[in-house]
C-alpha cells in the first residue's frame, strides 16, 4: 500500500450502538455515515478494555493489557513500552496529537513530536479508586444522575477548542508534500458522561421517542452474579428512575451527534487543506458505554455496549462501501499506522497480537479471527475476560460463572448459553482458546498484587478513599470541584 497521511480520529466512550450507519434508528451522525459510505466499516470492532486508560495504552503499544499492566484508571501509559509513535519518530514521520490522551503526562516520551491541548490522568496518577480490588468500596455514584439533559460543559467546550485546533492545523500547518507522510491523532472526549448535550443537539431527541434501557432491573429478568457485584460498587442506576434514565439517554444521543458535527468540520478543513485525496482517515473509540443496560451505566462489562466501537476506515485504496465482518480491536490500529505510514515491521513487532486493517479489509471475511479483551478495574470483583470468535462470543469471570452468547442469533445478548449441554462443546473450546492466550487466575492475582501496591504507596485504603476525588479527569488547566 502506498505510504500517505493518516488522520486517526477517536471518541470517548462512544458504543457502536449509537452511529446512524450501525443501524441506530434515532442517533444522527451524518458525517460519520459518509466516512462510512465512502471507505470500510468494520461491524465487530472491540475495545482491549472498556475503561479509558487501559485501552488507550493498549491503543498506544499495540499490545494486550495483561502485557502491560495498565491495569485500571490509575496506571497511565508513561511510553516505557514503545508504541507506534516511537516507531514512526524513528522512521522520521511528523506525529502530532491533538486533545485527550489519558497518558500520565505531557513530558513522557510517548511518541508524540508535539502534543497541542493535550488532557493526561489527574496529577499524573490518575483515579486511585479504582485500583482498590481486596473489597471493593461502595463509589459515590449519584453525580451522575445528577449531570444529565441540555447543557455546556467543560468536555463540550473543550471538543470545540479540539475541532478549532484541529481545523487550523489541517488548513495552515499540516505539512503538505514534503518529507514524510505525517500521522495526527485527534482525540475528542464526547460522548464522554456527564451527560449534558449543547440545547440544539439535546432537543434532537425527544424524550417520548427514548427507548428505556434492556434487561433493567424492573423488567425480571436474572443478571449474572459478578455483573450484580458491579452494580453494588458502583451503584449509579439507584439515582435513575424513568424520567431521568430517558433524559439522561437523550442527551448520550445529542453528544454523540454533537461529536459527529465536530468531526464533520475536521474532515471538511481536511479538504479545504487540499491534503484529502494523500490522506487516509480512521475513526474510532477507546470502548463503549452502558447506558444504563442491565442498570449499569459508563463502561466497564464485556457486553456489547461497553466493549464493542466503531470503527471506520477512508481514503485512496480502501473499498468504499464495505462493511468488514471479521473481528478486529484496537492492537490493531499499530499495524495499520506503520503500514499506513511506509514502515516496515521490525523483529520486536512480530510478537504483536495485531494485523494491519488495510489487509482485512480487502480479503474476505475472516468468521474464525479470534479478538481478545480484558478488564480490572473499578467495579471489579474478580477480572473479566472476553474471546469473540466468530457468531459466539464468551465471558470469562474469574471464581464466577461464564457466559456464552451467539451474536448471530441474538446480538442483544438477552439468552447465555453457558448452560445450555447443546453448547457445552463451544463453551470448552472457547475456555481453552482463551487460556492459551491469558492465564485468567494468575493475571487477576497479579493485577491485584500491583493495584495493592499502588495504593500503599499512596498512603493505603482508607487515605485514597478519604481523598474525595469523583468524577473523570479535567480538562486541561481546570482543576474545578464540580469538574469531570
């Protein structure tokens, strides 16, 4: 493939159950759409965690979490593993980041050559609460109620400051023809909680069209016992009722339109730039979000709308119109950016659990590739591991029972088959397919082991619960109380 530039846009927390081309009935994204339409849409993407930190590490090193040990909130990407920044820097690319990293700091050797508006983990540490595994503590939960329907806050106004900036560095700084092709990520923070949408957006949606959210407690149906040990620590369903749960989706609907009208400035100010036909684009999202299904909300479960992202890929030779059914995640966006770039593979990038996306989207569907996710962070129990191969996919909890669903038949996820004798065969072939990539008893100690040691270091239990920090990470410069 012929070496160009490569624009990598990704969103925050934003499920594949939400874009207008994914099938949503209501969500409006139609810039989105477009980039769709006109290059490949990869329908069974994932996330290598569904929590923020972890998964942009993940991003970054093109490498599994357990590989890592970025285990949670509190264990920041600091560029100790090379990424695929380092990689282009040697090769001699322009690499540029514009807006939301979640690194531990902006002075790290991350692989950036310039970082503009960058936004890292609170204090370079990051959410310590998370990291607290041996009983998990009960969160204070309510602020997220509490921060829902029409609004401005400090995320919505800094995406506009990323779009502005981004804008500008397409039409007037972006290097054009010369040197190498460059690779700039732009990393907006929508449709991140609190979920307040601009008014305009916000009133897109009105609440008598929200649907209520799937398998909530009201409805009967049995969750799985580590997802109710989830909801008792971080209980934030307790402060919904229906009209608030509505209000609250309308405006997840509104931020996600709101990001999607950012990114259609950007790839209009790529094409004012004359630099659209030398340059690819990718879209993407660190991982998904709950939205009050199976009455959780935020990210941080292996089903479908915390664990799955868009994924969408544009440019000179990639098919337009196609709709990419082989699994893929995000350890391999590393192989796509070298291929995208002009770099050959070295030997350390052979052991990569990653393929390059320009590769899987020309050949035909893959319906075996196996995609690999993991999590241990705030909320946790025990980890939580998931193998997606094929229609099935399968949930490992450590000292819980698995799950087993077939997204074919039912990509709600409303019926586990791990009981079901008929499936007994699948559910061990698919226990073994993961044991041979993790061992899920020895990582879970381990993790606990570093998350302990994190805390002690800063002072033990009850000094990081008495630290009063809530919410997610400010943006840059604004350390306010009611901040996010």
């Amino acid at each position: 493939m012929e070496p160009m530039n490569l624009l990598v846009i990704m969103g925050d927390e934003h499920s594949n159950k939400a874009l207008g081309c994914y099938g949503h009935p209501l969500v409006k994204t139609p810039a989105l759409d477009r980039l769709a339409a006109g290059g490949a849409r990869f329908e069974n993407a994932y996330t290598n965690s569904p929590i923020c930190t972890s998964a942009r590490a993940g991003f970054a090193t093109g490498r599994y979490i357990h590989e890592i040990g970025s285990w949670d909130n509190a264990c920041p990407y600091t560029g100790e593993v090379p990424g695929w920044g380092h990689r282009l820097q040697a090769n001699g690319n322009p690499v540029i980041s514009i807006g939301k990293l979640h690194y531990r700091n902006a002075t790290d050797p991350t692989g950036f050559d310039e970082q503009i508006l960058p936004m890292h983990v609170r204090d370079g540490v990051g959410s310590l609460t998370g990291s607290i595994r041996d009983k998990l503590p009960v969160q204070k939960a309510s602020k997220l109620a509490g921060e829902i329907g029409p609004g401005e806050t400090s995320y919505s106004n800094y995406d506009l400051d990323i779009t502005e900036t981004s804008c500008h560095w397409l039409e007037h700084d972006a290097p054009n023809g010369a040197g190498r092709p460059w690779m700039t990520f732009v990393s907006m923070v929508s449709p991140h909680f609190p979920l307040k949408a601009p008014a305009e957006f916000f009133e897109m949606y009105p609440l008598d069209r929200i649907p209520l959210p799937k398998s909530h407690a009201m409805d009967g149906r049995p969750r799985h016992p580590w997802i109710e040990a989830f909801r008792e620590a971080v209980p934030s369903d307790d402060y919904f009722d229906d009209e608030k749960r509505r209000i609250a989706i309308a405006a997840y609907f509104g931020l996600c339109t709101f990001l999607d009208r950012n990114i259609g400035g950007v790839l209009e100010s790529l094409e004012k730039s004359g630099l659209a036909e030398s340059t690819r684009v990718i879209y993407l999202s660190d991982h998904g979000e709950n939205l009050g299904a199976r009455g959780t909300w935020g990210n941080g479960t292996m089903y479908e709308e915390s664990a799955a992202v868009p994924l969408i890929m544009s440019g000179p030779g990639i098919p337009a119109g196609k709709v990419v059914s082989t699994p893929v995640s995000l350890v391999d966006i590393y192989p796509t950016i070298l291929e995208a770039a002009g770099v050959e593979p070295g030997a350390d990038d052979a052991a990569l659990p990653g393929s390059s996306l320009f590769g899987i989207a020309v050949r035909e569907d893959d319906g075996q590739r196996a995609v690999f996710s993991e999590y241990h962070a705030s909320g946790a129990e025990t980890a939580s591991y998931m193998l997606r191969n094929g229609r099935f996919k399968y949930i490992h909890y450590v000292d819980f029972p698995p799950e087993l669903f077939d997204l074919e038949a039912d990509p709600e996820e409303l019926n586990d088959l791990a009981q079901s004798p008929e499936h007994g065969p699948i559910l061990r072939e698919m226990e073994a397919s993961l044991r041979g990539l993790v061992n899920p008893e020895e990582v879970d100690r381990i993790a606990k082991r570093d998350q302990a040691a994190l805390i002690e270091r800063h002072g033990g239990r009850e000094a990081v619960l008495n630290m009063g920090i809530s919410g997610a990470t400010p943006t840059p410069g604004n350390y306010a109380d009611d901040d996010y």
